[in-house]
C-alpha cells in the first residue's frame, strides 16, 4: 500500500493491475485496497472471450481467452483520458453480457485479474503485482471455493494461466511481487 500511496502523491491518479493464478488472492487484495485507498475495482474476468470469439486460433494464443481489445478500448483508454469507464461485463454463468456498469474516474483504479499484465496492456499500469501461490494453497483454495467445478480449473484454466506466465514472463516483469500465503 505504501508504493501505492507514494506514486499517488507523486502523480495524483494511479492504476494498478494485480496479476497471478487462480485462488491466489487477487480479488482478496483489491477488495482490501478498496477500502482503505476509496479505489475502483475492475475484475479482468468481466472481459473473457463471448463463445463466437472462443476460435481454436485465439485459445492458442497465451493469454487469448481474455478479451483484452475490448478491455483496452472500455477500460484502460478512458481511464488514460481520465473520463469514466462504461462496459457490460461478461457473465460466464450466463454465457452474455450484463447490463451496463459504469466507473467514475478515481484516485486510484485497481485492475484485479488474471491476465491483467498482458503484454498489450502492461504499459498503461503504474504498478504491476503478482501474487504467488503456491500449488498446494491453490488446490486448497480452488477445492474450497468452486467445489464440484475445481477439477475444471485444473484441467483447463490453471494450465492456461501457467502457460501465459511462462510465456511473458509475468512475474519477473511485475513491479512487486507478493506470496499470497497470508491473503
């Protein structure tokens, strides 16, 4: 908190992104920053692939099954303009987008997600967090949390995140890198 509150009294607006795997802590993090910075929160999981964009091509790609060109275009351009944010998030339970949600423009905007430092949108951050976990917590975590679903997340999305962190070096080009044991 204190990098944030140093860049903010430097710059006086500050965006942060807050990377790392499934069940590491990111929405824990964001929530707690939330209330003691008065920050907006945007969840990177607003913005995964519609199944008509979901092409074997695009899953390919690291980090492709998120939607990162709509992310840029309703999230981080207007927050470099400094105007308010307005996107209809993703609903995955749903497979559709919900209604509209719009974000005033903040102090401090926190992008909490997986896949949030991709290399197309890393630049636009003043600081980048990783939050590690290791697989043991994250089974833990995963099992706890999404019941009957965890085998999913490590069939299929835990090796998705791993495979993008591999390939763009994502911890080693984070700003701070925090364990998620204590979160």
């Amino acid at each position: 908190m204190s990098r944030i509150k140093a860049l903010l009294d430097e710059q006086g607006c500050v965006l942060v992104a807050i990377d790392g795997g499934a069940a590491s802590g990111k929405s824990t993090l964001a929530e707690a920053l939330r209330g003691r910075l008065d920050a907006a929160v945007i969840h990177m999981d607003d913005f995964f692939l519609p199944p008509e964009l979901r092409t074997v091509e695009r899953l390919s790609q690291p980090g492709g099954n998120v939607h990162r060109e709509r992310f840029l275009e309703e999230v981080l351009h207007p927050l470099a303009a400094g105007e308010a944010v307005t996107f209809r998030p993703f609903d995955c339970g749903e497979m559709d987008f919900s209604a509209p949600v719009t974000v005033p423009p903040r102090a401090v905007t926190l992008i909490e997600g997986a896949y949030s430092h991709h290399p197309d949108l890393r630049d636009f951050y003043d600081l980048r967090v990783f939050l590690e976990v290791s697989p043991a917590l994250q089974r833990t975590r995963i099992e706890a949390r999404n019941g009957e679903m965890a085998n999913r997340f490590f069939e299929e999305w835990v090796p998705m995140e791993q495979r993008y962190f591999e390939w763009f070096g994502i911890r080693e080009k984070a700003d701070m890198v925090v364990d998620a044991e204590g979160l």
